[in-house]
C-alpha cells in the first residue's frame, strides 16, 4: 500500500479534469442511416426538420414525431431545450453544429425572474414562487454555485407533519430555518394507495400534473433579482425510453432532471447512452409512506426520493453506457436494477470510460428477487476504465439514509450473475462503502482486476461475497488494506492508496 501525496493527488485530479474534458468535447461522430430531422431554437414545429434551415423548434414536436427505426434526431450544439422526449424505437438522438452540447432541461422555464416570486413572510425571508409548478429535486443557482435544502415533512390525517415527530404539524415558517431551504406544497390529488398497503389518504405523486407550490427562502432578497441562473429539478424523466429498443443517446448535455436523465424499462435491447453530461439529477419525491428499509435504521420511511442519471428498471440485453460524465445525481450515475417474481433476464452490460462524482452510487445494480423467484439472471457484465470519486459527498446526501452511499452499490440481494467483471478503474474516496457487492452465493460475485484504490485511513473498503448465511464483514481501509483487497475482494494487481 502506498501513501498518497498531496502532488499525487493533484495528478489524479488532473486525470479527472481531463477524461472529464474530452467527453465534454467530444465530437459528434454517430452515423444516422435513415432520415436526419434538426432541432434549433431558431426553427419552427411547422417546418419540415429535414435540413438545418427547416428545422424543429421543441421537444414536443419530436416526441409527437412519426420517426422510423434508423432514424436520427439532431440537436442544434449551444441551445437549451425544456421539457421531455418521449423517444422511438430504432431511433438516435445525437448533436449537429458548432460549440457546448445542446442542453435539456426539465423545467418548463428558468425562475431566475423576478415576477416568478412574491414575499410570503418577510420577517423569515420566505418568498412564493407566483406560478405552480412541478416538484423540485432541489433548487440549483448560478449553475451549481448553491442549492437548496429539500424540507420533506411526512403528511398524516390530511396535514403535512414534521418528519422527525409526526405528532408536531410542519409550519413552513417555524422550518423553514437556512438560506435557500425549499419546500413543495401539494396535496391536490389524494390516493389510498401508497405501498405496503397502508390504507389512508396521501399526495398522489405519481400520477397527473402534480402541480404545486414552490417555497424558497432566500436571504438576500427575491431570488429571481439576487442569481442570474435558478433552475429547478423538475420531477420528470428527460428521454423517455420505457421499452423501446436499440434507442441511442448521444453528446447531449441532460441537467436538472428531478426523476431519471434516461429512463427505460421492461425488458430494454440495444440501449447505448454515450459521451453525454449529467448533472443535478433526481430528488423528487416518489411516493408518501414510502418502505425504504433504511430509515431510520430499518424503519419504514414516511417519503421516499429517487433519481438516477442512465436507468433501466427491469430486463435488459445490449446495454452501454461509455464515455459520459456524470455529477451531482440524487441516488445513481448508471443503474440496472429490478425487483421481480417472474423471470428477468439482464445480459450484455457494458460501463465503459464513464467519469462519475459526488453522486450517491456511481454506478447501482441490483437483482432482488422475492418469492421464492430464482430463474433471473445477470450474465455478461463489464464495468471497465471507469473514474468513480467522491460519493456520499454530493448534495443527495441531503437523503435520511445518509449510511448507504457506495462507488459501486450492488446492495445484499440474491444477485445471480455469471461473467460478471470489475476492471481497471479508478476508484477515488467514498464517505461510506467503496464497493458494496454482496450476493446469496459467493459464485455470483464480480472477478475484480487492476483497479486503483484510492480512500481515507480509518474510512471503508466496504463489502463482498455471499450472504446465504450471514452477511459479509464490511472491511476497513486500514494498514491492511491492500492485504484485504488483494485477498478478500480477489484483486490481485490492485493498486492501492491510502489518504492519511
């Protein structure tokens, strides 16, 4: 094992910076083999979208776009776009033009205005964003500069209630107690259907408009005057893939997505997402009375947030995702995951060259499968020359289950897998678990291969093998630590460094 310098450190930034800059200019090299459509600011949705000249102007008219398989839809580079694709089968959505990668972004406007807000309490700073609008992940300002703290309060017999004692009513004034804190009132559509069967009344967040109000309390006055840029991370998916295959995504710039930047699921085939940014992904909520076993401390959870950068729920063959940088996500950077009682398959896996920081799980995977199900497989995984750092450092942190966060989060469920490899990538400092892979069989676990380690004394290395009997020790970065990663997690050519 060897100390890591401050110099040494500095070269590994410096790696980082730069893998990081050359996907966010890399260059626009995808092929479309059927008919090209353009999208600009400058078009119009009544023009053809054949050539740059007629082009498109919105994401609405691309989704509403009859698109045949080969096709591809072309992004004007330097142009922001709001709302959400609903994408076609066989279809690339890629970038044409000159300078920084199209942007999409959920909301449907900036609030950096300052009509968009009106004083509420003006001994607490608190003002009231005048238009109702989607969930906020959270609030980001001047493009990463600040954010705000989400405030969940959990909602019981027809009031919000303070999380941490339900038996106190949640007064936006008395919570609202830091600069920049948020909180989203909506209890416009009721449902007796939250998970677990719990039968009373709750906000129904996944269903309709979800429209609501939006509080902010800003210090220094109207924050539409006070930041040139407030973005909210709206609750919805940017490209919609659902089960739609060989879908390819590519040199897109995807932020302040409140649920998934992809989202796919069924059984997905052929899904590439490739040389795209990330960032400021996921936070909103996804139900009340939600069952995340992690709070507190295997307790039932009253509100449940979610949000990952590139997901699959469910099966899959064909899968990649090489060649992205990925920042500031609520839960995960790269995902496939599903919990099932019938048979999934998820085969040909492919995390490749991806440079992931500061979100909770670089890269999550899980297979759960409940019932006695034990048909489902992953076969053919490869997470190879990814540059993993930081999680547990990011704002999801903002999350209850602050415990969980890992660079690669395979939880401890049954996990069958077979050909299943972790190579060659650099994984830098984790607040929690660095790799958490555990599964009911040893022989369902990762071969690990010349990857780097680089973590605090004292911090964790984290967990592998099998839980059939009981669960694996989670293993510390300690003096041996390259001992225990050489023997314990099978990685035999490590390279290992301690931060002291």
């Amino acid at each position: 094992m060897k100390e890591m310098t401050n110099e040494m450190l500095k070269q590994y930034d410096d790696l980082f910076e730069t893998k990081k800059n050359e996907i966010l200019n890399a260059k626009d090299e995808i092929v479309i083999k059927g008919v090209s459509y353009y999208v600009s600011n400058a078009g119009d949705d009544n023009n053809d979208g054949k050539t740059p000249e007629t082009a498109w102007k919105t994401l609405d008219r691309v989704s509403k776009a009859y698109l045949n398989p080969g096709d591809g839809v072309l992004f004007n580079r330097g142009d922001l776009f709001r709302g959400t694709v609903a994408t076609k089968p066989g279809v690339t959505y890629a970038a044409y033009g000159e300078g920084e990668k199209p942007k999409f972004y959920a909301n449907n406007k900036s609030l950096a205005d300052a009509s968009l807000w009106e004083l509420y309490n003006e001994e607490k700073n608190i003002w009231k964003c005048t238009e109702k609008m989607r969930d906020p992940g959270t609030i980001v300002f001047n493009d990463g500069e600040a954010h705000s703290r989400k405030l969940i309060p959990s909602y019981r017999d027809l009031q919000f209630v303070c999380r941490d004692d339900e038996s106190k009513l949640f007064v936006i004034e008395n919570e609202m107690t830091q600069d920049l804190d948020v909180f989203w009132y909506y209890d416009t559509l009721l449902t007796r259907h939250p998970s677990k069967g719990e039968d009373f009344l709750i906000p129904d967040t996944n269903h309709g408009e979800l429209l609501g109000d939006i509080y902010l309390r800003c210090d220094k006055g109207n924050p539409g005057e006070v930041y040139n840029e407030v973005e909210s991370v709206a609750a919805l998916n940017m490209f919609c893939v659902g089960g739609n295959a060989n879908v390819t995504i590519d040199n897109l710039c995807i932020k302040y997505v409140g649920r998934h930047g992809v989202s796919a699921g069924g059984h997905s085939v052929g899904l590439h997402v490739t040389n795209c940014e990330f960032g400021w992904i996921g936070g909103s909520i996804q139900n009340y009375f939600g069952t995340d076993p992690n709070y507190p401390e295997g307790r039932r959870g009253s509100v449940t947030r979610y949000g990952n950068a590139i997901e699959i729920y469910g099966g899959c063959e064909d899968y990649v995702a090489a060649n992205n940088y990925i920042y500031e996500v609520y839960d995960a950077g790269i995902t496939h995951q599903v919990t099932t009682s019938t048979k999934r398959t998820m085969t040909g896996i492919r995390y490749t060259g991806n440079v992931i920081e500061k979100c909770v799980y670089g890269i999550e995977y899980f297979l759960d499968q409940i019932n006695g199900e034990r048909e489902s497989y992953m076969d053919d995984v490869v997470m190879n020359d990814n540059f993993i750092r930081l999680s547990g450092y990011g704002w999801g942190q903002q999350r209850h289950n602050t415990h969980t966060p890992a660079l690669i989060k395979g939880w401890s469920y049954v996990n069958t897998a077979r050909n299943y490899s972790i190579e060659n990538n650099i994984f830098d400092r984790c607040a929690y678990r660095m790799l958490h892979l555990v599964s009911l069989k040893d022989e369902y676990r990762p071969v690990m291969n010349g990857n780097t380690y680089i973590q605090n004394i004292g911090g964790m290395i984290g967990q592998i093998g099998a839980n059939e009997v009981k669960e694996p020790d989670v293993e510390i970065f300690d003096e041996a630590a390259e001992e225990k990663i050489n023997n314990i997690f099978g990685d035999k050519t490590a390279e290992v460094y301690v931060i002291r």
